[in-house]
C-alpha cells in the first residue's frame, strides 16, 4: 500500500520560503514513477505546482516556475518542495502524490495535504 | 494552454438518481490524457477514471467515464449518499503539463 505524507511549518511569512517534505511508504521511489506537488487554496480548485523522478529530472507550472524548485532524496524515499517569495495568495492546503506516466497521466495515490498559511 | 470546463458548477440530485458531469476542452486532447477525481470535505482527491474511461483499482462500476476529442462525461449510475462530493477533470498537455477543471459539486437534492 503506497502511502504519501506531507510534513513542514503550517504558517510562513510573507516574502520568505515554504518548505514541503513528501514521505513515501509502501513503495521505493527510486523503482520509478514521477512524483507531483499539487495545491488547493480554501475553498477553489486544484492547481499542480510541480512533479519529479527519481533521477532528479523536473518539470513545473510555468506559472510557477521562477518560485519553485522540487528535490528527491532516494536514501530517504522522499521529495521536497521549496516555493520562495510567497504572499498570502499561495495560502492553501498543499499535497503530494504520485504520478502515473505513458501511456495515461494522473495522480493515483495522494498525501492527505497540509495547511500552509502564509501570514505576518 | 488547454483550460478544462466543467459543467454543471453544482448539480443536486437525490439518491438512486443518475449523475452525468461534464468536461469540455478547450482544445481536442487524447482520451489517454483525461482523467476524474472525487473529493470529498478535508479529503485529498481520489482517482476514479483514468484514460477517460478506464475506472482506478476498487471503483465500483457505477462510476463510469467517456468521452473524446474535446467532450468528455463522468457517469455515476445510480448515486449512492457516499457519492456526493466535489469531481474533477484533469488533463495532460504539452504546454501546462497538468490543469485541472474548475470541478463540479454534487449535492443532495
């Protein structure tokens, strides 16, 4: 059973940097697959932030892309996420999940997601 | 970039009904690329369809997907009370490699 927990500081301040780790469980990350961050602000919808493999090969949201920067540790089977400069528009509930690729593209097993408030 | 609409924004139906949500692409994608979740309150999502019609590992049959091209459907049979939740379409692409529709709420009539 793969099992996905996210873990990191659920307030951060405006302009410094929000710092994500995924711990995955029940399924050795470097065996394959690529692994996402995808964020919820309160009360929207679904916005994918970012994904990775094992190799350390990344791709992210453009609109994104100048904040973020997503990092494997295989030795600890898990994955991180730095997004820098935030305000309080990247409030939101963030998960982590893992990313079925070729020849079909989705999220199959996901992290139950962490509240990230970015205030003063 | 593909942007993904759902409809209807909110759908209330009552138990034992049929459920049919829509998805629209803005542009023509694979069927291989569409996908549907469930989330339910202070839930992550859940994989329901993969493929466009292709039901994930321990989804009952009532759930069911189709579609192509740039219409896609999640068909929920016969609603069940656990069925009432938010559902989302998501697709892959080239440009924005993941996008989200803006989901569908189910909601007891």
């Amino acid at each position: 059973q793969v099992q996905l927990q996210e873990s990191g500081p659920g307030l951060v301040k405006p302009s410094e940097t929000l710092s994500l780790t995924c711990a995955v469980s029940g399924y050795s990350i470097s065996s394959g697959f690529y692994w996402g961050w995808i964020r919820q602000p309160p009360g929207k919808g679904l916005e994918w932030i970012g994904s990775i493999y094992h190799s350390g090969s990344t791709y992210y949201n453009p609109s994104l892309k100048s904040r973020v920067t997503i990092s494997v540790d295989t030795s600890k089977n898990q994955f991180s996420l730095k997004l820098s400069s935030v305000t309080a528009a990247d409030t939101a509930v963030y998960y982590c999940a893992r990313l079925a690729q070729v020849p079909y593209y989705y999220f199959d097993y996901w992290g139950q997601g962490t509240l990230v408030t970015v205030s003063s | 970039e593909i942007v993904l609409t759902q409809s209807p924004g909110t759908l209330s139906l009552s138990p034992g009904e049929r459920a049919t949500l829509s998805c629209r692409a803005s542009q023509s994608i694979s069927s291989s690329y569409l996908a549907w979740y469930q989330q339910k309150p202070g839930q992550a999502p859940r994989l329901l369809i993969y493929g466009a019609s292709s039901r994930a590992t321990g989804i009952p049959d009532r759930f069911s997907g189709s579609g192509s091209g740039t219409d896609f459907t999640l068909t929920i049979s016969r609603l069940e009370p656990e069925d009432f939740a938010v559902y989302y379409c998501q697709q892959y692409g080239s440009s924005l490699p993941y996008s989200f529709g803006q989901g569908t709420k189910l909601e007891i009539k």
